[in-house]
C-alpha cells in the first residue's frame, strides 16, 4: 500500500480539521495493483428475466423494473412522525479477493436492507487496456487506486450484477481517484468532470469488448438510466461537478464534506447529501461518518498501526456510528448516511465497526422502529414526492434539536 500519511485531507485548513476530526478517503483505499489472487465471493444467484434486451456490445442489458424495491414512496400524512433513515454507502465497489464486497450484500440480503455502491469505472477496465483511460490533468493510463487483476474484475462483475438483482443501487466513485498535485480533481473543470463521467460509464458499458470476455453474463440493468448520483474522490470538486451533473440528470450528489446531521437541502438543483458529522466516543469533537475518517483520527493516517489498539478502536467506531444514529432517530429524524471502503485497514477492524453497527440498527427496525435501510436512490425517491412545506420543516431543525410539540403537532398544520 501507499503511504497516505499526507494525503486525503479536506482543504478546510489544520485547525477547522482537528476541530471537527475530518479527513476524507485515502487513495490506498483500492490500490488493487500491489494484491495478489482471491476468490471471486460467494454471490447469491440471480439470472436476469427471459425479457433482457442487450443494450451496445451487450456488456449490459435492459431487464425491466429493478427487483426487491420497497414500495412506492408517499408523502407524509399531517402529523406522521418521519421515517429515519440510513444510507450505507460503498466507495469503489471492487472485489480484491477479501470477500467483503459479498460479506456486506449477505448482510444487508439477511436484514432486507439495500445500500448504494459506488462503483469506480476503472474497475471494470483490464490493466492490460489501462491506456483506454484519459484522465484530465493527468498521464493517459495513470490511476492512483491501481486497476484490478482480470480475476478480480470477474469478480466485481459478478458481484455488481448481484448486487443490482438484490434491489442496492450502482452510483459512481467515478475512475483514478486523484487527490493531490496537479491532476488533482479538486481543479477539474465542469467539462473535465463530463470527460471523467463519460469514460466511467463506458468502462461500464463496453467492459465486453475492452475485456474479450463472452462467457459472462451483462451486468442486468441500462446504466444510462440507473446512473443518478456519486461521490467523488476523497469529497473533492463537488462545485465543478454539479452543473455537469445537473446537465446529466442526475438526482443527487454524496460529496459534500463535513454535512451536519439535518434534512438535506438542494445545491445547483441536485439533492445535497453529504457525509456527515456524527459524535465521536472519548472527544469533544465530532468526525465525518466514514471508516477512513475515523481511521485518520485513531492512527493519524495509518492502515497499519499497532494490533494492540484494535479492540479499543473497534468498540469506538461501532459505538460512533450508533451514537449518529440515536441522536437522529431520538430528535429531529434526519436522514443518517454513512460511507465505507472494502479495505481491510488496521486488521478489518473498520469492517467489523460498521457491520456491528448495521445490525444494531437492523435489529431497532425488526423490534418495530420506523427505521429504513435504503439507498440513496430510494432516498431521493421519497424526498421527491413530499410537500414542499412539509421539507421546510424538517430542514429547519438543527442537529439535535426535537420538534417543538412532538411530531404530530410540529407536522400537523404544515402537512395538511
């Protein structure tokens, strides 16, 4: 793996980012290029309908409705209580032979749960085509996350498909995932972002023909359609992003950093939904709700720091997560999104984390909690059709803070 000990951090400036514990994604956090063989995951089968149309050189194909979708969302009735929300978010969406790509979709498959992936296009594109790839500002070919073995890219194929057939969401980590110099994507351009997108999504579309692969099945759905939101690398060059994103139409964008735990707002017409600040066990200050922020703040960076502190940092990331998630649900609702790497940094403690954590909150929605783990598409989905008003309630309640009169009242009059 590559050093990271001077990489990823959000350009808020050293004292605003020790004060809220923030540092975005690493780019070791796929660096495919230095891991050896794996399996290819468990996957649970899943052939697409008698009905698939092969959409270009058949590497993907119309098959209808996305199956094991929750029902249609409706807008609240006057005075409901809102639903709480959680969005398990995935960056890269590669299988590198550790299992955990499947390990998570067996999870949320056990809880019927449904998450998004971000799938980084790259990973569908052999090392051996890496000059396909035109990044902007940068070398053609180079990539700072590495590109897969073409075992592993067999793997993420199958588990993409499976993924999609499970009802979970395929977003885009977009492809090289360049954070720092030059090439950085926090100097792109809006037309330098529609380069980055387009490549993305060919890589998705033509993985057929840039592999020569025909004993494959297509990845089951028209990623033109499917494709709605992302994040970009490390929660750099959102401002550029969004008017090539708006143009595109999609619906959200997840690369704000540093969001607070309230009801989204719009930014440049696409749902604004951000990692967010979430309450951080033994300090005063709060860290963004990701693995690798938490990591930034245990090991200073480190992937690899001493075994003695795994079991302490473990209990502290799981118990993290669930303080964020409690202090929406118990006050103002707000919807509670949280992001991940497959990576297994500092003995896959961060994996074990988030995994205690999503069945703690599994468990609240089957005791009979209003709770609904969702992607950031059936996310969207549901913000769309709700009164205007009835948003400008929910948005006006700061972190923490409890509706005045409990929900019936702070919603009745607005809602009806």
């Amino acid at each position: 793996m590559r050093d990271i000990s001077r990489r990823g951090m959000i350009g808020l400036g050293a004292g605003a980012a020790a004060a809220l514990g923030l540092a975005a994604c690493g780019t070791t956090e796929h660096d495919a290029a230095s891991r050896g063989g794996g399996s290819h995951g468990g996957g649970r089968p899943g052939a697409p309908k008698a009905t698939a149309r092969p959409l270009g050189d058949g590497s993907t194909a119309y098959t209808g409705k996305q199956p094991n979708q929750p029902d249609k969302a409706v807008p609240l009735e006057p005075g409901e209580t809102p639903p709480q929300f959680v969005i398990f978010s995935w960056d890269g969406a590669g299988e590198v032979g550790t299992g955990l790509f499947d390990r998570f979709l067996g999870l949320a498959k056990e809880h019927d749960a449904h998450m998004t992936f971000f799938l980084s296009g790259l990973y569908l594109l052999p090392e051996s085509k890496k000059r396909l790839y035109l990044p902007p500002n940068n070398p053609r070919g180079a990539s700072d996350i590495g590109y897969l073995t073409d075992e592993h890219v067999k793997a993420t194929l199958k588990l993409v498909r499976q993924a999609w057939l499970d009802g979970h969401e395929i977003g885009t980590h977009f492809n090289g995932h360049f954070c720092a110099g030059s090439g950085t994507v926090a100097n792109w351009t809006s037309a330098q972002w529609r380069s980055e997108i387009d490549q993305a999504k060919s890589f998705v579309k033509e993985w057929r023909t840039n592999t020569g692969w025909s004993d494959l099945p297509a990845l089951p759905f028209d990623y033109e359609k499917e494709l709605i939101g992302g994040r970009t690398p490390c929660l750099l060059g959102q401002n550029n992003l969004l008017p090539t994103a708006k143009e595109l139409g999609w619906r959200y964008d997840a690369s704000s950093p540093g969001g607070r735990q309230r009801w989204p707002q719009k930014n440049q017409g696409l749902w604004d939904l951000p990692l967010q600040a979430m309450p951080f066990p033994g300090h005063r200050f709060e860290v963004l709700s990701m693995d690798y922020n938490i990591l930034a703040n245990q090991s200073v960076n480190s992937t690899r720091a001493p075994s003695y502190n795994y079991p302490g940092w473990r209990t502290q990331a799981a118990n993290s997560y669930i303080a964020g998630f409690k202090r929406a649900y118990e006050t103002n609702r707000a919807p509670f999104f949280i992001g991940n790497h497959f990576e297994e940094w500092n003995g896959g403690i961060y994996m074990d984390a988030v995994e205690q954590a999503f069945k703690h909150i599994a468990r609240e929605k089957e005791k009979g909690a209003d709770v609904r783990l969702i992607s950031f598409r059936q996310f969207v989905d549901w913000l769309d059709v709700q009164k205007p008003e009835v948003l400008t309630r929910l948005q006006s309640l700061d972190v923490g803070q409890q509706p005045a009169g409990g929900w019936k009242s702070y919603l009745g009059g607005q809602a009806a």
